[in-house]
C-alpha cells in the first residue's frame, strides 16, 4: 500500500532551506527520487513559516522505504541535519485511491 510521508524540516536563520538546497545540489535527493519504491521526493516551503521546509516523500510500500532507511543516504541525510541543526516532525498518510475519483473529481482542475 502506497503511502506519503511529510517531513517538517525547521531551523533558524534560513538553515533548512540550505539544508534543502545541499540534499538537491549534492545529488542526493536525485538518488533517493531512483530508489526502487520512490514515487516522490520533493522540498517545499511554506509561506507563513521561512523557517521550515517540507518533505513530501511518497512510497510504494514499507519494504522500500526500509530499504531507503537501511541505505547509506541515511547518514548523508543525518549529517546534514546536524549540520544545519534541524528539529524535525513527521506525518504519515496513506494513499486513497479509491475515493479521489468519484467524490473529488468535480473540485480538481487538471
């Protein structure tokens, strides 16, 4: 079962935005988007908040995003957020795709 998880990335003096930007220029976050199982990997930032920035990291399932943990992308990751002196917090969400076609359809303009 596919699910996505948003991780909340926030530091001060624009440090997570730095630490987005390194996880995209030093080819990491481009590494993680090939891992088998990976449907997204993207940063965003939220306007009311220049301190933090979001993760949405989707999966195909639990065993790929093991396999993710098991990786050593972890360790780039870990160090870079004690680098830039991260806190973090997490959401989990699991993928509906049985309703998003029929009840939601009329509200999403393609």
């Amino acid at each position: 079962m596919a699910f996505t998880m948003n991780l909340y990335y926030t530091g001060t003096d624009g440090a997570a935005r730095k630490f987005a930007e390194e996880m995209e220029s030093s080819g990491t976050a481009g590494a993680i988007r090939q891992r088998p199982g990976n449907l997204a990997y993207r940063y965003f930032q939220p306007l009311d908040d220049p301190e933090t920035v979001l993760l949405i990291d989707s999966w195909a399932d639990q065993e790929a995003l093991d396999a993710h943990h098991a990786s050593p992308a972890m360790d780039t990751i870990a160090q870079l957020r004690d680098k830039y002196n991260l806190h973090m917090r997490a959401e989990r969400y699991v993928t509906d795709d049985a309703g998003m076609p029929d009840r939601d359809a009329a509200f999403i303009r393609s």
